[in-house]
C-alpha cells in the first residue's frame, strides 16, 4: 500500500523554460542557443549543466550564480512555473489521505521559493538544504525519513532514469516515470525507466494507481 507520494521538481512539478532562458539571457545568447545545448548534452547522457560550460568553457557556475543575484537577475520560481496539472493533482492526492512530499536537487532558494507557493502538500525539501543530491542513496534516505513511512509504501515520481528512477528503485521505493520535459521524452523506452512500476503523462493519473 502507498502511504506516501513524493515528487521531484525539475521537469515533474515545474517546468525548466524559465530556468535555461534566464541563463541564455545572462549569457547573451539566444535562447534556442540554450535550448539546443540542453538538448545535446541530455541526448549524451551528461550533466544538464554542461550545456552552459559548452557556451563559457572553464565558466564557475557558481561564480555566475552568485553575479546573476547580486545583479537583481537571480533565480525565480513562480505560479507560471507549475504544469497545469500540479495543483489538482496533489490536491487529490492529499484527498485520498497519503502524504504527500516534494523532493529535488535544487537550490536552498529553489527551495524557499517553491514553499511560498504553498502546494497542497506536507513537506518541500530540496538537496541544497540537505547537502546531498541525487542520484546519492543519502538522498533517497532523507526522502523515506521525510515520508515517515517505509520504503515499499513510498512512490517517488520523477522524470530522469538515472536521478529518478533507479537510485529510487535501488533504496527500496516504488517508482513513477512521467513522460515529461526532455528528460522523460528521450529515455522513456530506456530499460531503466521499462522498469518503473508505473509510467504516467501526467500527474492527474497518480491518484488512479495508489490502489494497485
């Protein structure tokens, strides 16, 4: 029985246009430039990141994080950043009586911003705050001790087979694939990712499977 629903963030609650645009625009390059460097490095199997070290080769993103908020041109997360389907989903889910938590690797103000958006959820957590990310085991433990309940009656969703799915898989929880953003389009037929106990194209069809 799921007792617990836990979501990640990047590409499952919030969408990443906003996020890559905003680098593209402190970059000064166009923002297909962006888009299509993302798309690359995903299609090889890297860091999302390097899409931003191939336009500034030896670039400190941290360095360049820290500009962008000092210059008033720092990291935002808004309603507009939410899929449409976020809120009703949760709000279900919630109805159903699971827990229900957020769980991603993002920033501490990632983080804080997510949380002035008051989902309807228990908990948002996100790696910053943690001091691990995924696809660290550490981090799947943080989100059982967070769901307050055992591994097997977790269902974590998220979008990207390595982060995702199985380091998820591997501490012991269920499993969700949701077929979104570059990530969950590209490796949707990924063995990895066949291996899911469930494949979704949205979040609305979550509360349909807790009885499985």
């Amino acid at each position: 029985m799921i007792r617990c629903v836990a979501l990640d963030i990047g590409e499952t609650l919030t969408a990443d246009t906003r996020y890559w645009g905003d680098w593209a625009d402190w970059f000064g390059v166009s923002r297909h430039t962006v888009s299509a460097l993302v798309g690359a490095v995903v299609a090889q199997g890297r860091d999302n990141a390097d899409a931003l070290r191939l336009l500034r080769p030896g670039v400190d993103l941290d360095a360049e994080y820290a500009a962008r908020e000092a210059a008033g041109r720092g990291e935002r997360l808004s309603e507009s950043d939410l899929y449409e389907d976020v809120r009703p989903a949760l709000a279900a889910l919630r109805h159903l009586g699971v827990r229900v938590v957020v769980a991603g690797n993002q920033t501490i103000r990632a983080g804080e911003q997510l949380r002035a958006l008051e989902l309807p959820v228990d908990a948002v957590a996100v790696s910053g705050e943690w001091g691990v990310a995924k696809p660290n085991t550490a981090f799947f433990l943080k989100v059982v001790a967070l769901a307050e309940a055992r591994p097997e009656e977790i269902l974590y969703v998220g979008d990207h087979p390595a982060n995702d799915v199985v380091p998820a898989r591997e501490t012991g929880l269920r499993t969700a694939h949701i077929r979104r953003g570059p990530w969950g389009h590209l490796w949707a037929d990924d063995p990895d990712v066949r291996a899911a106990d469930w494949t979704v194209d949205s979040l609305t069809e979550l509360p349909g499977i807790l009885g499985v």
